[in-house]
C-alpha cells in the first residue's frame, strides 16, 4: 500500500535571493514539502509552478468529491435507464481515477 502524502493545506512563498521557492505544508508552515527551483527558470513560470502544487491537496480531494458525485449520479440515471453516458465519462479516462491511481491514493480514500 503506498503512503500517504502529506496532508494540506499547502502553501508556498517567495523568498528573496533564494534558489527555490519552498512549498510548506500546514497552516503553521511547519514542514517544507517541496521546492521549485528558480535558478534557470522564469520566475512568473516558477510562481505558477509554485500556486499548482501548493493547491494539489485541495486539487486532489475535490477531484475525488467529484467522482464520488458521478457514479452517484451514474447509478441514478442507471435506474431510470439512462446511465449508459456517464458510465462512457467514468471510463473514459476523464473522470475513471486514473488521476487519482496516479496520486497514489484510491477514490475510495
């Protein structure tokens, strides 16, 4: 079983004459999670770099509501029917939990 990455919230902030810019973990900023490397790079790309992972935590658990939400629905229309489309979205790649697969997480967690 794959471990569990840390939990969020994650922050990041830009430091002055530094060669990163370090991405933090917990609303305290207690533990430093990862760093972009800004020594060869454009800093409005490495600030953007920056905001994606710091928001991977949130990113991650609204995909997984998401899916949730989905095959909620799916199972509903099934009923009435009319599943056979979103049965197509959930196996599709879009929203099949390859993400997630990839995360190292399950939708289920």
């Amino acid at each position: 079983m794959p471990s569990k990455h840390t939990p969020g919230p994650w922050s990041w902030e830009h430091r002055e004459r530094f060669v990163g810019l370090p991405i933090f973990a917990g609303d305290d900023r207690s533990r430093q999670v990862a760093i972009v490397d800004v020594t060869n790079a454009d800093i409005g790309v490495a600030r953007a770099d920056a905001r994606l992972i710091a928001a991977t935590p949130d990113l991650l658990k609204e995909h997984k509501a998401l899916i949730g939400r989905v095959r909620e629905m799916s199972k509903a229309l099934r009923r009435k029917g009319l599943g056979g489309w979103v049965d197509e979205w959930l196996s599709d790649g879009v929203l099949s939990g390859e993400a997630i697969a990839k995360a190292g997480g399950s939708d289920a967690d």
